[in-house]
C-alpha cells in the first residue's frame, strides 16, 4: 500500500515574538529539523502575530498567521478554525495547551506539569497567575482525549504518569537538543561585548520566575564576594535595573551592585557571544524539566554551576559542578572550587563540550516525525 500523504499543523504560536521564552525555541527548533527531514508530508505552521519572522517557508510548509494577541481566542477559535479549512490529519500543540473541541488525532509536548505542583515563591505576575489558572483547568481536559504525549525528560515524564497514571503508554521522552550556533567562538564580534576580557565574569539569566531562584543566587554571589580572591563580576541578563533595585533593596544587597553588570535584553543570537566569555554560567535553578540554558553554554565551552534537583543531573551528568539550590552557601562554595581549580575547570570545558554533542535537533525531529508517522 502507497505511503499516504498527511496534512500536519504544528501550532507555534509564539515563535514569531522577538522576546521568545524556552518553549519558542524548542518548537522553532524542532519545525526547523522537520523542514530538513520530512519533504513528503504537507505541514501548515500556526503562527501568531510577530515582527520576528524567523521560519521560512519551504515547498510543503507553510505558514498561517492567526491574526489575534488574545491566547484564549487564538487557541480555542482561530486554531480549530484552521484545522477545518485546511483539512488536517494531525495537530501537535507544542507548548503545554491545546484546543479544547478537536476530532482530529492531537499530538502534545508537555514540557512540565509545574501549575497543578505546590507554587514555588510567591511574586507571579497576573499574567503568570492567569496561564496557571488557564493550564491547571485545560490541560486535564485534553489528556483525555490526547493521541500521544511528548515531554522532555524521563524526570517529567514520571511527574506526567504519576499525575496521570492513565498516560503510561502515551508518554513519550524525546529530549531537545542545541543549536549549532553555540560553539566555542575565537572572538565576539559585538562591541556590547567587546570591551568585558574573556573569563571577567560569572553569567546569570535573571528570569524572575520564583523556580529560576534568583534571590538565593544573588545571595550566595555575596557570599562568593566575601571569599573569593578574584571577585569577578557579575552579567545579569534580561533583567531590568529597576526591579533589580527593588530586589537588591529587598535582600539589603546594595553591597554588591558594582559589582554587577545589568543587560537589559539579550537577543537570543547574541547569548553565543555572552556565553563565550563568561567564565562561567550559574544556573542554580530550583525546577526544570530540561534545562536547555546549561546545555548551551556547555556547547560553547563555559563551565556551569548548577542545582542538584529536578531533571538538570539526568541531562547534565558528570559535566557541572551540582549545588543545593537552597543552600546559598552550597551555590557559592560551588563557584568558589570552580574559580580555585584550573585543573576541575579546565575538564568540566572538555567535558560539558562531549556531553552537549549528544543533543541535536535532527534527532529531535526524527522522533517526532515517527510519531507523526505511527498515526493511520
């Protein structure tokens, strides 16, 4: 019998936004691998509105922009609507939600299930608060009706089969992988970063989310400064200075602002360079179902300090140096040994390089896509 051709929609919807967020990136990543695996299916890619055109189509995928900022809207109208008109086979929802009233097989990555867990910290946003309120009501509704369901790590797949203990046998782990683009760079050719010496400074993502656990890593940066000889500087990325005065003020850290060099926004195609020179990237997250960040600044041959919790040791192995993400003692001795051990540092670069090769998109899509091809 002649291989039947599908009509698959992915639903990316965010990926056009110019300040992407980890799912974005996982979803751009894995259509981007498909578009150079798979020429026999037809792909429609719902898109929402957004200045950062970063896919481009190719002869069988296209891409429909849905034309509203209202997430609810775009998901549970507009997303349906483009199933009837297009008569699609397929739907994968690639961030966590999906359309209520389907009749077509669903395809879903669940990255985590952190909105119905015990809330870390308690400073969300209304907006955060809203999309938990939203996942927690959601998300149970369409795992009942879900063909397959892809999550990131074994760690959040046994979360997912615990939770829901039905999904033993739809839950499938199909790891993220890295861009090509991190790698060790002779130089930076950015003159934001020009002027900052390779190795001058420790790196910090400063997401706000309570999991990311930034007041404990400013804590123990004090505690670093107190004991280290060196005392290298701090670049804290996409944090603004205002809440970063707030939270200095809060934690009475005032000590250490010289201390700290704030990037507003780093372009995602920019974080190459900033990781290149970094002595070292900290990333004593509290939760993760992954932790691609890590994984980058790895393939671009940057040491990590990192938490011993979740799923960040089945991803980083041997290759980090671990902390407890609640001991601000344990995240700065942590950085110390690393800044005291030329010769710790030096294998953790060989290392973290071997251990980040094992992640590629390509392998990424090719699962995907034989999940695509398991449906009919």
């Amino acid at each position: 019998m002649a291989k039947r051709k599908k009509i698959i929609v992915i639903e990316a919807q965010r990926i056009f936004r110019r300040n992407k967020h980890g799912m974005d990136f996982v979803a751009l990543e894995m259509i981007r691998g498909l578009q150079q695996l798979d020429t026999f299916n037809q792909y429609i890619i719902a898109v929402g509105p957004g200045q950062d055109r970063c896919l481009s189509e190719t002869e069988n995928f296209t891409i429909a922009i849905l034309e509203s900022s209202n997430y609810l809207i775009w998901e549970q109208i507009l997303l349906p609507r483009l199933l009837t008109q297009v008569k699609a086979d397929l739907l994968h929802c690639t961030s966590n939600t999906a359309p209520l009233w389907i009749s077509i097989p669903l395809v879903l990555t669940l990255h985590d299930i952190i909105f119905i867990e015990k809330k870390i910290g308690s400073n969300s946003s209304m907006y955060q608060n809203l999309g938990r309120i939203y996942r927690r009501w959601v998300v149970p509704r369409i795992l009942n009706k879900v063909y397959k369901v892809i999550t990131v790590s074994d760690f959040e797949r046994n979360n997912i089969t615990r939770a829901f203990p039905r999904l033993r046998d739809q839950v499938i782990t199909i790891y993220n992988g890295v861009s090509t683009r991190f790698k060790p760079l002779p130089f930076c050719a950015d003159p934001r970063f020009s002027a900052l010496e390779k190795g001058s400074y420790w790196l910090l993502l400063g997401n706000t989310d309570p999991k990311k656990n930034l007041k404990n890593t400013l804590r123990a940066y004090a505690y670093y400064l107190q004991e280290s000889q060196y005392k290298k500087k701090l670049l804290l990325a996409d944090l603004d200075h205002t809440h970063l005065d707030k939270l200095l003020a809060e934690l009475d850290l005032q000590i250490i602002k010289d201390y700290l060099i704030v990037e507003e926004y780093i372009p995602h195609d920019l974080l190459v360079q900033v990781y290149n020179k970094a002595f070292a990237f900290l990333y004593p997250s509290i939760r993760e179902s992954f932790g691609l960040p890590l994984l980058e600044a790895m393939a671009c041959g940057t040491p990590v300090v990192t938490s011993d919790t979740s799923a960040i040791p089945e991803v980083a192995e041997d290759s980090v140096v671990y902390s407890n993400p609640h001991d601000i003692t344990s995240i700065g001795s942590a950085m110390l040994q690393l800044e005291n051990d030329s010769m710790l540092y030096d294998h953790l670069i060989v290392k973290g390089l071997a251990r980040s090769a094992r992640f590629d998109w390509h392998q990424t899509a090719t699962k995907t896509l034989n999940i695509y091809e398991s449906i009919y």
